[in-house]
C-alpha cells in the first residue's frame, strides 16, 4: 500500500505518518510534508523525485501529475485502468491525507488552492478503492481499521468522502462569498450576490426540535468564524431544545443592543418568551436591571430566557433563585458560589455562559423551493436624526423611555406596541393583525403603569384609534415610523391628547 501526505494542518499528521510505517505502507509527501516528516525521522518519497518535475510557480504546481493523478483515479476492478497504469509506470495510491490551505484565516488569491481540492476530489470519486482523509481527528481510527482489518471498511471510505467533498465545497463557498464581498477586487457585487452558497456542519445535536416529536440539531456556517454558540459553555440543567437556542439568541441579541443605548452608564437585562421580549430593564447597575426586567411581567417570565450582559455573583444569583424560575440564564460569567446555588435551586435551568454577540450581514428565512434573503434587520437612525413632530417636545426621562421601547419593539413580533417607564419595560402587545389590539394588549399588561409611560409602535399608526387607545391609559410620549397617508390626523390627535410625538422614519417589522 501507499499512502500520499500533502497537508496544510499538520496537527497529528507526525503519529499517523508513523502509524502507517509500522504497517509498512509507503509513504510519499509534497515538499514541506515530506521535509517535516524526514526532520522526524520518518521516511518518505518527494512527490517532485517521483514525478520528475520539481515543485514550480511558486508551489503552484506540484501534485498535478499524471503519476499522481493516475495512481489516485484508477478504479482497481477496470482492467483497461489497470493497463494504463501498467504501461505508464504508475503505481496505485491508497490513502490520500489532504486538508487544504487556510483561505477563512488569510483570504488572498495566494490562499486559494488548486492542486489540493483537485487530489482530494480525485480521491474521494474513488473511494471504493482509495481511503480519503481531510481531517486529523479520523487519523486513529483509519490506523485501528488497518490495524485490525488490513483495511478501510467500504462504509468507512464512503463517510470519508462524504466528508471531503463538503471539505472541499466548504472551501469553495467561502472563495466565491470572498469574490462577491471583498471591497478591493473588481468582482465586488451588492450585498445581494447573484448566488449565495450556505456549507453548513452539524455542530450540536438537540433534545428535540420545536416540538417534543421532532428532531433538531444546530448546524454552523462552515465559511464563517466560531459564532457565540459555538464558544458558549453550558454549567449546568437540561439538554438544549431548538426554542432554548432560538429564544437565546433573541434575548442574548436584545440585551446587548439596549446596553448600547449608554454602554458606559447602564446595564441591560431582557427576558424573553416565545421570542417575544417579557422583561427588559436598565440600569446603573446589573442588580437593578435584573430586578426592573423580571417585574417587567413576572407571570410571562415563568420558563423565560433570561439573559445578563455581565457576571452573576452570589447577591444576583439569590435574587433568581427567589424569582419564578427561568428555562436558560445566560452571562458572560458565573461565580462558583452563584453557580452553586442557582444550580442546587434550579436543576433544570439552563446555565449558559457566552460572549458577546456578532451581529449578522443578512437574514435568511425559508420558503418553498428556496430562502427569502434580506439585510440584516439593525438600527440605522439614532435619536440625532429622529424629528419630533407634535407641539409638545419629550423631556429627557420622555426621550431615554421611548428609546428603551423603540428597541424592544422592533425586537418584537408586529404588529407591536411597547410601553416603557423609568428604564423599565412595562407592557408588550405583539403579533397581532390590528395596532389598536397590540395598544390594548400592551396597555392591559402595564395596567396603573401606563400613566405617564413612552410608547412605541414599530410601524405608523394608520388611522388616530391606536393612538386613543394608548392615550386613555395614561400615554404621555410616542416613538413611531411615521408615514401613514393620515400622518397629520394622527399629529393632531397626539397635540389633543397633549401627548409628545417622534417620528423615526425607519420601521421595524419582524414576522
């Protein structure tokens, strides 16, 4: 047997080159393998002393050979193959070690490979006859099927394959996602390229999906950096459903784009429930965030995801314990002593510790037969461009409360109204089909707190009533898109009602 190293990672790759020798299995290697592996004592061929033609443009060109490529592709049960090979002097090749260059860490035209993709497709085409191996993680147990077997299982080399090719498709997705968004090559397109190519790995399996009957798993984007799910470390409770995760991610997200309202002058903490946010607070500090958010609506945060941007000592995490209890509680950090004590209170709970959130370039939603794909919904205007349109002006506690509810409510699913008072969020009213019934919903939940509250509406009002609705409870600033053909109806209604009226002119759907 013969086996061909030409890898990039060279993790693990020094054991298996050994491993393969006391099986007495030939080696031969590409330039900088093959040095790598005489530097430590391990004997092996130079591709370039077994093709004749030595390694040219600058390592461009080394693997692509007929000796190389007839030795991988030859299918071992064609007789007329087995002639080719006979009369041009080849010898067959039987394992093929290949990962291929670094594009994701260092993108550069130097950072495409061509010879390497074109070896490990050529070898996993093959893999009846040829073991193709693109990740070091499948070294040892390779080894142990030779061992054992004096080969590879047939099932074995097809999983391998398998794996290579969406090594390979991986790579190239990345490539062709390089061409259209780098701003430095000519290729550059919108942000809407003409084709968008999704390689994704499973990277963590679920209890179950969004119901108990159906499986789940989280997949990662394979042309991307480690997201904040692949680094976050559970302490403690259950196995994670689908709804853990994607109420998570709502929560972890919201928490973070209120802090940036006053990064340096509050803390931010957002339940969520159903996707849909049950319990935000601000703060000076974190202890008080928490509390404000939790009496937001402790009813809806029985099971809520409850996540703090910061650490939880022994003081915030007695604070939880005592409170209804929560499905997922995330933080960037834990004491052990509070970790102790929510886990003893909590078995079931969820403890997640993440980093701070990335925020992505474009949404994907699927329909039949494909994906509607759309910008990244972000806040594009900030309170310097908003424009006040009533006689009355907010006042400053008006304008920081109005904020507060204009971020939490295009974080909840329309039609939505949220009424907000002093940093706390005091009633939602989401996914309804008329505005008056999410005002009447938000209302019915902030109750007494309604008086003299800031509220938002994530699109324009089209007619005056929601806006009545909002007023009869005690509404004294509105935050809206505006650009309803009745903008001025609902302008005159807001100076009637003596209440201060700003508009956005940037809506927030979310469906």
């Amino acid at each position: 047997m013969r086996a061909l190293l030409s890898a990039y990672d060279k993790t693990g790759l020094i054991e298996f080159a050994k491993g393969l020798g006391e099986l007495n299995i030939d080696l031969i290697a590409s330039g900088k393998t093959h040095k790598l592996l005489l530097e430590n004592g391990i004997e092996n061929q130079e591709i370039a002393q077994l093709t004749g033609s030595n390694e040219m443009l600058g390592g461009r060109v080394k693997t692509l050979h007929p000796l190389i490529h007839g030795g991988i592709l030859a299918d071992r049960d064609e007789p007329e193959h087995m002639k080719d090979l006979a009369d041009n002097g080849i010898v067959p090749i039987d394992i093929v070690v290949c990962n291929l260059y670094p594009f994701l860490l260092e993108p550069s035209i130097e950072m495409i490979d061509v010879g390497g993709p074109t070896m490990v497709r050529a070898a996993a085409k093959n893999y009846k006859h040829v073991v193709i191996v693109v990740d070091p993680s499948d070294y040892q147990q390779v080894l142990e099927d030779i061992r054992s077997s004096k080969q590879v299982s047939l099932a074995r080399k097809a999983e391998l394959a398998r794996k290579a090719f969406a090594h390979t498709a991986a790579y190239d997705a990345a490539i062709a996602e390089w061409f259209s968004t780098n701003p430095d090559l000519e290729s550059k397109t919108s942000l809407l390229a003409p084709t968008i190519h999704l390689s994704m790995e499973r990277a963590q399996e679920l209890r179950y999906g969004e119901n108990p009957h159906q499986t789940g798993a989280r997949y990662r984007l394979m042309t991307s950096e480690l997201s904040v799910f692949d680094t976050m470390e559970q302490l403690s409770g259950k196995e994670l459903s689908y709804l853990n995760l994607f109420d998570s991610e709502a929560a972890w997200s919201l928490a973070h784009e209120l802090r940036d309202l006053a990064p340096d002058q509050k803390s931010a903490v957002a339940i969520i429930k159903h996707a849909n946010p049950c319990g935000v607070g601000l703060a000076d500090n974190i202890d008080d965030a928490y509390k404000l958010a939790y009496e937001s609506d402790p009813l809806s945060a029985f099971g809520g995801i409850v996540a703090i941007p910061s650490k939880i000592d022994i003081t915030l995490a007695a604070s939880i314990v005592a409170n209804n209890l929560c499905d997922v509680l995330i933080s960037y950090a834990i004491d052990p002593d509070a970790l102790e004590l929510i886990a003893s209170k909590r078995k079931n709970t969820r403890i997640l510790t993440m980093k701070p959130p990335t925020k992505a370039r474009l949404s994907f939603r699927q329909i039949s037969g494909g994906f509607l794909v759309q910008e990244a919904d972000n806040f594009m205007r900030t309170r310097s461009d908003f424009e006040v349109v009533t006689d009355l002006a907010p006042t400053d506690s008006q304008w920081d409360d109005m904020e507060l509810a204009w971020r939490t409510c295009a974080r909840t699913t329309s039609n939505a109204i949220v009424i907000a008072k002093n940093k706390q969020v005091t009633g939602v009213g989401c996914g309804q089909q008329s505005r008056v019934d999410a005002a009447m919903l938000a209302c019915g939940k902030a109750k007494e707190r309604s008086k003299g509250a800031a509220a938002a509406s994530d699109a324009y009002f089209p007619f005056r009533d929601g806006l009545d609705v909002l007023a009869d409870s005690g509404i004294k600033a509105i935050i809206q898109p505006g650009g309803s053909l009745r903008d001025g109806e609902v302008i005159k209604a807001a100076n009637e009602r003596e209440i201060a009226m700003v508009f956005t002119s940037e809506r927030h759907f979310r469906h």
